[in-house]
C-alpha cells in the first residue's frame, strides 16, 4: 500500500509529465496508435532526441509503454 507522501510523489510526476505541451502532443499523436520516435519527431517537428527524452519521462511516470522491437523501440 502506498503512503500519503509515496502518493503525493507519484501525483507530482503525473502533473508534471502531463503539464508539458510536448508531451501532450506526443500523447495525442499516440492515440491514434503506437509509434516510433523516429516518427514522431517527424509529425511533430522535433529532434528524435527531444522526443526520446520526453518518451522517457513518459514511461517513467507509467504514461506510455515501451515495446522493444529489434534496434527500435515502439510506444
């Protein structure tokens, strides 16, 4: 069972990831099915770098799920 402070942390995190424009476009570009980062950062005029960076911070908060497939990843 989780403490309130443990709580607290994991709000905290949701809030952040979720408060960021780039992710919220990252998510709703997963939506409409999963993705490459490679991809993304092609729709969504990033570097692939940014977008791994804020897939990641995705991932860590239990936003997304990587599924690794040979020398790439999918979201």
């Amino acid at each position: 069972m989780l403490t309130i402070a443990s709580r607290l942390d994991v709000m905290n995190r949701l809030g952040r990831a979720m408060a960021d424009p780039t992710r919220s476009k990252i998510l709703m570009s997963l939506l409409d099915g999963p993705s490459h980062p490679a991809v993304l950062s092609r729709e969504l005029g990033l570097t692939r770098s940014n977008v791994s960076n804020h897939l990641t911070c995705l991932r860590d908060c239990g936003i997304v799920v990587a599924e690794p497939e040979g020398r790439q990843t999918r979201y």
